[in-house]
C-alpha cells in the first residue's frame, strides 16, 4: 500500500482537476497507526508521511484499505460496513475515492464537469 500512496504524487489526477482539499488516512494495525496526508490540488497530488490537518480523515484498518487498492471493494463499502470511518467533509472523503480510479472506486461519480468545485 506504501507504494500506492508514492505513486499518488507522479501522476496527473484529471478527474481532481477542480479539488482543492486535504485528506488524511489514518491506517491502523496492531503495533500503531500510520498517516497519510493527501493534498488534492488542480489534479495535482502531494502525499506527506504524516498526521497534518485535512478536511476530512479517513480511519480505517491497514488491511481494509489494502482491499480497497487492490481494487477488491470500493471506498465506500467499508464505510457502509462500519469498517472505516469518515470524519470531516464528506464530500472530500467522496473526492478522494477518485484516487482510486480503476482500484475500487466508487461508480456512478460524477464527471468533473458536473461536481461542485471544492
């Protein structure tokens, strides 16, 4: 999963190209909880190691977001489960599920010419 977030920042993100927002993923496992801050920015992405202020945290076990980049579920199917929680904009959380786009993304999002500019 490290190497997902690494190569988060190296590509262009067209449908981010609209977001301006934050989001954090804590991941949790039994020896401790890691961090993740995502910068969404005109389709541009930059991933920090650490625990930044974000408009939305995502918390949820390392190995629940593994299935979701492995593109076994969608972000929003441990949501639902109780398994990963959202705090925050949930708008950002739907958002940031754009970064994994052909992993598990959420269908039925919206092009984004259609979504509401953050």
């Amino acid at each position: 999963m490290d190497e997902f977030f690494e190569t988060l920042g190296r590509q262009r993100h067209p449908l981010l190209r609209k977001v301006d927002a934050m989001v954090r993923f804590d991941l949790v496992s039994a020896e401790r909880t890691d961090h993740r801050t995502v910068k969404m920015r005109d389709g541009s992405v930059v991933v920090t190691w650490d625990r930044g202020a974000a408009d939305c945290i995502v918390r949820t076990d390392r190995s629940i977001l593994g299935r979701v980049v492995a593109g076994d579920e969608t972000l929003i199917a441990p949501l639902l489960r109780g398994v990963l929680t959202a705090e925050g904009d949930l708008e950002v959380f739907f958002l940031a599920g754009r970064l994994f786009s052909g992993r598990g993304a959420p269908s039925g999002v919206a092009p984004d010419d259609e979504s509401p500019s953050r």
